[in-house]
C-alpha cells in the first residue's frame, strides 16, 4: 500500500527513558527507530509525542510512601499504574532518541504535562476529559488515517489508538515499528482489545516508499 495525504504518521514516545538503559526501558524499544524512520521519509504528515511530567508526577512511586514501581494505586480519576520517575520535563531521558529521524514533522505533542493528571493516550488525558488538542489538528490538516508507531504497545499506543477509533480516525498499526512493556501479559491484551476496535495491524514493509 502507499499512503495518501489524508494519512498521517504518529511516532509516540521513543524518548531516551523508554530505550534500553532508560530510566522505564522497554525491552527491545530501539528496534522502532529504523522502520519509524523509513516511514518518517515519506510520509505526507508526521506527527511526534513526548510523554513530558513535571517531576513528582502523580503517576511517579517516588510520589507515594511506601510504594513501588508497576503496583497500582487509586488516584481520583481512576486506577494508575505507578512508574519509575522518568521522562521529566527538560531531563535528556525525556529526549527524543538521538537516532529518530523525523525533520519532517510538523508537530511534537507533549503529553502528561499535568501534576496530577497522567495521558498515556495523545488525545485524552488519564482523567478521560482533558483534551490535549491532536484530534482537531490532524483535523485542520485533513487526516483521517493515523499509521501508528512508537513506545509502548500496551500503554501510550494502546490508549492512543482507542481515543482515535473513538473520534473517527482510522488507525494501521505497524507491528514491527512498536515495542510493549509487558505487564503481565499486557501486550497481549492490548492487541486483542484494538483489534475488537478495528485497529488494522501491517508491517513497514507493507508501505511503499
Ligand atoms: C508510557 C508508561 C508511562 C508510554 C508513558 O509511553 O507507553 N508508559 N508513561
Ligand atoms: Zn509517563
């Protein structure tokens, strides 16, 4: 298949914290950037995120005595997974990774900027009611197909992908451009429930140049 102009690549999160040695690696993720890439060259619209917290982020162990990183806690607006402290506004984890090429994009979302609030989807936020802005800019530029790619399959692109069905877009994710965390059998998981939503899973060499 070739992409179209209504499509629009979105790279999500391939920030130093999420590349092995990061401060929440996720295992194999720098085996996105090459196909992410290759894609970005050619791709008529490209969109980039940033998960971006302020430290003592709500969604940070570090944040509650006493707790650990992947146990869950009840926040107010539902149940959070709690994380090792990362992508910290301004911190080099919280980069893009130096070897992610994407000179084309037209926009880098930042994400989880809110204290107390956490947003692994790049349209809504943890609270399901603070909106970040993406779905009316890809809007404005006329996308109505996301091809989806980045870090982490069963997080950040999981909920990514299921505000996008839900607001109209429809979404191809490319299988070998994303990498999960695996939180008990989480990947699993995330890719059953896309695929009930209609997510269409190919690989980057199903895309032309
Ligand atoms: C993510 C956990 C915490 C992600 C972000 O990008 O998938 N996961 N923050
Ligand atoms: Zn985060």
């Amino acid at each position: 298949m070739r992409l179209l102009e209504s499509d629009a690549l979105v790279v999500v999160d391939v920030q130093n914290d999420f590349l092995p040695g990061g401060a929440l690696a996720v295992p194999d993720g720098d085996a996105v950037i090459a196909p992410i890439n290759r894609l970005a060259s050619h791709a008529p619209n490209v969109v980039v995120t940033q998960d971006w917290h302020p430290s003592a982020h709500a969604s940070f162990a570090s944040r509650h005595s006493g707790r650990m990183p992947f146990e869950t806690l009840a926040l107010p607006y539902g149940e959070q997974v709690l994380w090792p402290d990362h992508c910290v506004q301004g911190s080099s984890g919280a980069e893009l990774a130096p070897g992610l090429e994407v000179p084309r994009a037209g926009l880098i979302l930042r994400k989880g900027t809110h204290p107390e609030v956490d947003s692994y989807s790049a349209f809504l936020e943890a609270d399901r009611t603070t909106r970040t802005g993406l779905a009316g800019y890809l809007r404005e530029c006329g996308v109505t197909r996301l091809v989806l790619t980045g870090l982490a399959t069963d997080f950040c692109i999981l909920w990514t992908a299921l505000d996008a069905r839900a607001e109209g877009f429809a979404v191809l994710l490319v299988e070998d451009a994303v990498r999960g965390i695996d939180v008990d059998g989480s990947v699993g998981r995330a890719l059953e429930t896309m695929a009930k939503v209609g997510v269409q899973r190919l690989q980057s060499q199903d895309i032309e140049a």
